[in-house]
C-alpha cells in the first residue's frame, strides 16, 4: 500500500467513500488526470463538474500565480481588493438580467446558507419548498432543502418550515413519454404544497435547473416558467442552484437560460473558478440591500487567489466559447449513448442537456434500479483508466460530466470503455 493511502487510513477524515479507491493522484492536465505510477486516467466527472475549462487550464493559472505574488488574503471585511470588484463586475454581466451584486463565499453550501438567510431578510418570511431528489450541500441548512433521504440520514431532525414538491422527473413519473405534461403537474404541485403544507410564510423556492446528484434530471422547457407564475401570485423568491449547472456546463453560461425566466438569486460555485475554492450568490440590488453591515461575513470569501483565477475561467470560456462546445460534443456522446440503449436493456433512459449526461440503468420494465450494475460499470471504466460518476437518488445513474475541452476522440475513447464495461455487467462471465 503506498505511503498516501496509508495515511489517509490513518490520519484523514473522509466522510463519504465507502472504500477507498486505491489511486494516488499526482498531476493532472485538460482532460487527463494521472496518477504516482504515471498512468493517465480520462476524466469524465471532472472532479465533481468543477473544471469545466480542464485541469490546469494554462490561462487559470498563469492569472492565480500572478495574484499570489501580489496579494494571497487581506481580511474581506473591511479594505477593498481588486479582483473581487472585477470579477463582480464580470458575473454583473453575464448572469441572468438584474442580477447585479454578488456575495462571495468558498463552497457551494456556504453560498445556499447565505442566500437562505438573505431570502428571508429580504421577505420577511421565513418557510422554503424545495423539491424531492434535490441535492443543495452538507451543511445542516443546505440539508434541511436537500429532497434525498440517501444524503439526510444520520443528520437529523432538519429545519422546520421546509416543504417539498415533486421533481420534474418524467421518466420515473405518471408521464414517462410526455415530460411536458410531468412538468406542467409538477409546477401545478407547487400550489398545492403552498396551500395544503405551509404557513403563507415561503420565502423561497430553491432549485437546480437540471438536478446534478438527483440523477441528472432535466426540467421540461416550460417547467419554470409554468413555476414562476405560481411563486408570482405568492410574492415567493426563486433561488437558482446552479452550483453544479452553471459556467457551460449545460451549453449555456447558466442551465436556468434554457427556460427564459431570471430567478431571484443565482447560486454559483463549482465551475466558477476552474478548481481554486470559491463560491457566490448574485442578485438584485433592492434584495442585496436585506444585508446590513454585520448582517454576513466569510473569513475567506472572495479570495483573491480564487478571484483573479475565476476572472481567467471566465474570459476563457467566452474566448473558446465553451458553451457551444458544451452543446456539439453533449449531442455527439448522447447520440452514441442512445445508440447503445438500442442494444442493452440496462440502459433505461440516457438524458442530459450539454455535458451534464446522465444514463440511467434500471433491471426490468418496472425500472427496478440497477445500483449494483452502476456500481460495476464504474469500476469497469476505472480499470480501463476513464473516470465517471455514479449519482441518483437510487445510485443507478452513471454521469458523464467531463472538461467541456474534451475532445471527440477522447468522448469516443469514453463511450467505446462504457460499452465494454457494460457489456460485462451485462453477460457476467460464465464459471
Ligand atoms: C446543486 C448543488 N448545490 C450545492 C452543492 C454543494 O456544494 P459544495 O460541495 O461546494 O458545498 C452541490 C455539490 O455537489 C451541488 O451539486
């Protein structure tokens, strides 16, 4: 066993594998991580859908080094440092319309908490609906709007004044060849859980506009329009997740422009700055304005490491217009998906919008789900040195979500190992 693993069995707290996997990281470049025996892994779940611009993106970190020899932290409180206010300037421009001021923290569920708590200092209210097989963070408040038991257990009791509706989720719903009609009922739902659920006291409705670790569901295109009509007539903020759905991840800077509305308060974290730690939510002036001097505060909010690195992610997105990369090469590999459902039985839906793909297998027509199949497959592609997710609420759902610098080549060199993984699972070896 290599002196890192050990280690980290002795020393590190890690929360979440099961099992360790048995590979030490080293470096990593584009779309390829490599490992301390210099062997080369094609990354596919771009640790977690964060660098969505590639590992090591040369123009990120040129920006980062040139920042840490001028300033690393100077307490956020009180002095001003630039690179916050250009690259507050910078999502001023490119998030949805009015949405103008941003808060910067370091992790996705820090920026939830903060934008919680503004939402309900700016309406005076206090209750949320959330939806089932959402996943908003770790952190006791961001778990309270989290729809997945598989992520709640051990941690509760959760915040009162939470209720949830059901998730536009039409392949497991009534509606599986009519996804626009499992999103008109589920937006339908939504007055129903205000009516029949809550106080009259919402002060938010909290979403992902395409649900990442629920399974990588995709809302029907009329979906939140259909949803914003109702929190309008309740006087209800809208806050847009898109910590795992934003900066092109879905071939639009924000998955929420897929839809035509503006939410109230935008959610970012993950992609923003190419792997550096940061986090932010943006909204418009008048509810920004809810924060009163003292009211919020992150020590390490809006570091000027990850500030100026993020400002860099960004250029470079518009320069190599990654969402339009996002778009052709999300087609490409989802139409070679669809093309091996035709032949696996596995393989139950294949859905996603951009490079945020998912395909969910399932065992039967009941679409019993076949976890310990994605859990196989998983491995299959591990030992063919290509790195995926596995997600969903009944964990049966692989998830494709590389570096959107990923090139055809390396997408074929993905799926052509997803086949061969799934053509073990599916004819186990006979003894
Ligand atoms: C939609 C969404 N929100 C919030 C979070 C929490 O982000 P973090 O792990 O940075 O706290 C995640 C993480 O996976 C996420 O996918």
């Amino acid at each position: 066993m290599s002196d890192t693993i050990q280690k980290y069995k002795e020393y590190v707290m890690t929360g979440f594998m099961k099992s360790v996997v048995p590979i030490v990281i080293d470096k990593a470049s584009g779309a390829t991580v490599t490992d301390i025996n210099g062997r080369e892994y094609l990354d596919c779940f771009a640790g977690i859908s964060v660098v969505n611009a590639g590992h090591c993106n040369p123009r990120v970190i040129a920006a980062a080094k040139a920042q840490m020899d001028k300033l690393v932290h100077c307490s956020s409180y009180i002095y001003h440092v630039q690179p916050v206010a250009d690259l507050a300037e910078k999502l001023a421009h490119i998030a949805p319309r009015g949405l103008t001021k941003t808060f910067f923290g370091n992790s996705g569920a820090e920026a939830i908490e903060g934008a919680m708590k503004l939402a309900r200092l700016y309406t005076g209210k206090h209750e949320f609906i959330a939806l089932h097989a959402s996943f908003h963070g770790r952190s006791w408040g961001a778990l309270s709007v989290t729809g997945n038991m598989g992520r709640k257990k051990r941690g509760g009791p959760y915040a009162a004044g939470v209720t949830f509706a059901p998730a536009p989720y039409a392949y497991r719903s009534q509606w599986p060849n009519d996804p626009e009609e499992c999103g008109r009922q589920c937006a339908r739902a939504i007055e129903d859980v205000i009516r029949f659920t809550t106080a009259d006291d919402v002060a938010a409705f909290i979403a992902e506009p395409v649900m990442g670790e629920g399974g990588i569901i995709v809302p029907p295109p009329t979906y939140f329009k259909e949803v914003k009509k109702v929190l309008d007539r309740h006087g209800i903020l809208f806050i847009a997740d898109e910590v795992q759905s934003g900066f092109c991840r879905t071939g639009k800077m924000f998955a929420i422009e897929h839809y035509g509305v503006e939410p109230d308060i935008l959610v970012t974290a993950k992609g923003i700055a190419d792997g550096f730690p940061l986090s932010a939510f943006t909204t418009r002036p008048e509810i920004a304005a809810a924060y009163k001097p003292g009211d919020h505060l992150s020590t390490f909010g809006g570091n000027p490491v990850s500030c100026a690195a993020a400002l860099a992610n960004i250029e470079f997105m518009e320069v190599e217009d990654l969402p339009a990369r996002a778009t052709e090469i999300g087609k490409y590999a989802i139409a070679k998906l669809c093309e091996l459902q035709k032949d696996n039985s596995l393989i139950g839906e294949v859905r996603g919008l951009g490079l945020m793909i998912g395909v969910e297998l399932v065992k039967d027509e009941k679409l019993t789900p076949a976890t310990a199949e994605a859990e196989a497959i998983r491995d299959g592609l591990l030992r063919q040195g290509v790195l995926v997710g596995v997600g969903g609420v009944y964990g049966n759902v692989i998830r494709f979500q590389p570096p959107l610098i990923i090139t055809r080549p390396q997408i074929d060199r993905a799926i052509a190992a997803f086949a061969a993984a799934l053509q073990d699972v599916s004819q186990p070896a006979q003894v």
